[in-house]
C-alpha cells in the first residue's frame, strides 16, 4: 500500500492530467493468474461480444471466477486513491474484462458519457464522477500497444454539435475526426500496472503490432449519485466494495 506521500503525488498527477499510471500494482503472481484466467474465460465462451475495432469484452467475471477477479476491486493498490477520492461513497459500477485477439484500434470515447450533462442547478443535487482502475497483463510499448488520451481532455466537454442530450456522440466518425486533431498523450503500460483515470477522459486502446496479446481488466467506480441508466459504457452491476 502506498504512503500517504505517494498518494498525494499522484493525485495531484490525476488532477493535472486526468490519469496516473501506478506501476506494479499488481504482484506477478496476481497479473499471470488474471492473464490466464481471462483466457480460460474467452475459451469456455464466456464473452459478451467482440466489436468491430477488436474489442472483446467480458462482463460476467465476477459471478463465473470470484476468487480471481474479486480481489481487483478495492485492490490494496487502488484502494488508498479511491479513499481519498470518494470516501465510503465509493461504489463498484462494474467489473469488465477485455481481449484484444487481433488488430485493434478503438474509437476516441469517454466511458462515462453523461458527465458534462449533469444538472448543476439542482440546488440539492450531487455531482456524479467516476474513476476507472485498468490491470493490465502484458506490456504495451512503441511498437507493441499503447494508450491514448486526449490532453487535458477531463477539463474539456466535447462540443455540443457532437453529442447527443445523454452525451453520447451523434456522429462516431466526426466525434473521431475532433479528437484526432487534439494534442494527444500516450501512455505505455507495463504487465502489472494499473492506469488510474477519470471515466469521462477521451480516450482510446490500440496495437501497432496486431500479433501480440493484449488483455486487461478495468473496475468502473462511481460515487453517489448511482443508478442503472447514467450513460456509461459498461453493463450496470453495481457491487458495494
């Protein structure tokens, strides 16, 4: 567990940036045993969908491999950061894991859409946010796989013509073409590493070089308010950690 300097540190690197890598979160112990057992899972069948930028997504891990994947959520990694962030009011939204079998080059997006249509003139009403811990089981690097945000993107709500009332984009390719034309910040994951984030941060995963494996398996935290059809891109599962 990290001390409460390091802790600091990092948040005010979430602040500034809208994500932080916290490298070796999880033991090699802990990343090869998630690393195979999402590949058990995608060999039972067990995936949801696999879309057409290469994503396949697995949202039943928590029910179907508990004693693997339950140890990830409120990991003792992540778990001083989501203190400090949300206190008692922090709750699971879900649990996803994800393959990438082939070439992969995923759309900008945010995962949490309705972000910046929030109603802040409710004069009792609370903000909602959210925080995204992604485990990963390979190493990304030039060549390999990267991440990508947009700069200072979580300061930033996508222009209005852009997205629907719910946030969602109206037009993908333009939404695409937007962010495109932004600067950009690339991240390079390690095996074992957790990239901490805030869930409405544009963003996107690929492989440059499409023979590699590529897994890894993100915890959607939202504080209150918390209810099942807040535009998010994950399945709603709701677990208090």
């Amino acid at each position: 567990m990290e001390n409460d300097a390091v802790v600091a540190a990092n948040l005010a690197v979430l602040e500034e940036k809208g994500w932080v890598v916290l490298p070796g979160a999880l033991s090699p112990e802990e990343t090869e045993s998630c690393r195979v057992a999402l590949n058990q899972a995608r060999a039972n069948g067990w995936e949801e969908g696999l879309n057409r930028v290469g994503n396949m997504w697995f949202d039943c891990l928590l029910a179907k491999m508990p004693e693997v994947f339950a140890p990830l959520v409120m990991h003792p990694s992540v778990k001083p950061y989501l203190d400090a962030l949300y206190g008692p009011q922090a709750l699971l939204r879900s649990l996803r894991g994800h393959i990438n079998p082939g070439p992969y080059d995923q759309e900008w997006h945010l995962d949490f859409y309705g972000y910046w249509q929030q109603n802040d003139k409710a004069p009792y009403a609370s903000r909602a946010t959210g925080i995204n811990t992604t485990f990963y089981f390979q190493d990304n690097g030039p060549g390999i796989a990267k991440l990508t945000y947009v700069k200072g993107g979580h300061r930033i709500p996508p222009p209005e013509e852009l997205t629907h009332r719910g946030g969602w984009a109206v037009s993908e390719a333009a939404f695409n073409a937007h962010y495109d034309a932004q600067e950009h910040e690339i991240v390079y994951p390690k095996a074992g590493d957790c990239v901490l984030f805030f869930s409405h941060i544009p963003h996107k995963g690929s492989k440059d070089d499409a023979t590699v494996e590529r897994s890894n398996v993100v915890c959607h935290y939202q504080n209150m308010p918390f209810y099942e059809g807040i535009p998010h891109v994950s399945r709603f599962q709701a677990v208090r950690p």
